[in-house]
C-alpha cells in the first residue's frame, strides 16, 4: 500500500498555522530544525498525573443500546446491536437489546499534539518555548514518511480534536473518529489539533524521536 493511501484528514480547513510548546529552548530547537520530533504515545498520555496534559480516557469510545427489538432483517438494528457488542445471525427474529454496552479503546499510537491558538495559559501549562508549523499536510506526510521507513506504519491520521462526550447510545452517532474525541472539561481550552500514527505493531511502543531535515520547512519557533 502507498503511503497516501495509509493517511486520513479529518481536519477543519481555516487552520492553516498550529503551535507546539516546550519546557526547555534546546528541545524547541531539535524541532524547529526537524533533528528531533518526539512523538508521544496514547499509554503515555493516559498515565500522566497531571490533568491539563494526561487523559486516562484518551482515545476511548462507550456505546448504549438501551431498548430495541428487531431482528435479522433490520441492518439498522443489526449494525447498533453489533456495535453494543451483540452478534446478531441471519435466524435471529424478534429480539429484544436492553442496556447492553460495548466499550473499546484504540490500541496504542503515536501522537504528536499540538494547539490551534497561542495562549499564556498553555504556555504556562507546557512551556514557554514555542514553535509554529505551517502547511499541515506537507510536514504531516514528511514526517509519516521517516516514520513508515524507521517503524512501518499501519495508519497515520491527523486532524482537529472534538470536544464532547465520548459516550454515545441509540440511535445517535459516533462523537467522531477515535483518538480525536476529548471531554469538554477541562479540555477544550487547549484547542488540540492532533497528529497520529498507528504502528505495524503497537505492542511496547513507547516514545519515538524522528529525524526528518525535510520538516523543519514547516517549522519556525517563535519563543
């Protein structure tokens, strides 16, 4: 598979400009130049004490199917049944779903996150030091390319985060694509636009440097 086709955009068009904090000049610099982009990693973000940059639900999803019958016939009620975690066969008839609920969580990933706005706030909260990226895709498909060629990647998505409940039940649909869903609270003031990779393998992934000139095009820092 060619590597466009392993990349997915679920972005908002106005954003043109993103930024990335740091706590320290020298890390800011590595970025800026493309030497070193560190990427984190969704376990890593689930585990941080501190709940301005940690997320133990980060890339969660729960869906409720409260009541509804139905049966083999109705795709509707098979594909709700399905995603609350009950497999109907083609001689189901007349079944009743009552409080069924399926959760799942996205294996872990790479993720590079960053903010539409420059604030003081999140600057106090992740650094003073900051680094403006530019034309999105580019630096998102530079950055995928060291990335497949170093880990091999099965994925690579990137786009704006959605602030709203990550449960969902009935009838209504997904909140959006898993891993860029976040809880309003205390959230939503960061203004995430995230960057993300699925590895071939996620098993004991943990932070990844990569050394991509070509990005630093895109970069620029700014404090």
């Amino acid at each position: 598979m060619k590597l466009q086709e392993k990349l997915s955009f679920f972005i908002d068009d106005n954003v043109k400009t993103v930024y990335r904090y740091f706590k320290e000049a020298k890390h800011a610099d590595a970025f800026a130049n493309g030497s070193c982009i560190r990427l984190s990693t969704l376990e890593i973000c689930r585990k941080y004490e501190d709940k301005e940059q940690g997320d133990s639900g980060e890339a969660f999803e729960k869906y409720t199917l409260e009541n509804e019958k139905g049966g083999n016939a109705s795709k509707g009620f098979v594909a709700r049944a399905d995603r609350a975690g009950v497999g109907i066969s083609q001689y189901c008839h007349n079944m009743t779903v009552v409080n069924c609920s399926h959760t799942i969580m996205l294996e872990d990933a790479h993720v590079l996150c960053t903010t539409t706005k420059l604030s003081e706030e999140t600057a106090n909260n992740f650094g003073p030091y900051c680094v403006k990226i530019t034309d999105l895709k580019s630096f998102f498909y530079v950055i995928s390319q060291e990335y497949e060629n170093s880990i091999g990647l099965n994925k690579g998505i990137l786009g704006t985060i959605t602030y709203t409940d990550r449960e969902f039940k009935n009838k209504e649909t997904p909140p959006g694509p898993m891993g860029f869903v976040k809880p309003v609270e205390p959230y939503a003031k960061q203004n995430e636009y995230r960057f993300l990779w699925r590895p071939k393998s996620a098993k004991n992934i943990t932070f990844k440097d990569i050394n991509c000139p070509a990005a630093k095009e895109f970069c620029e820092r700014i404090t």
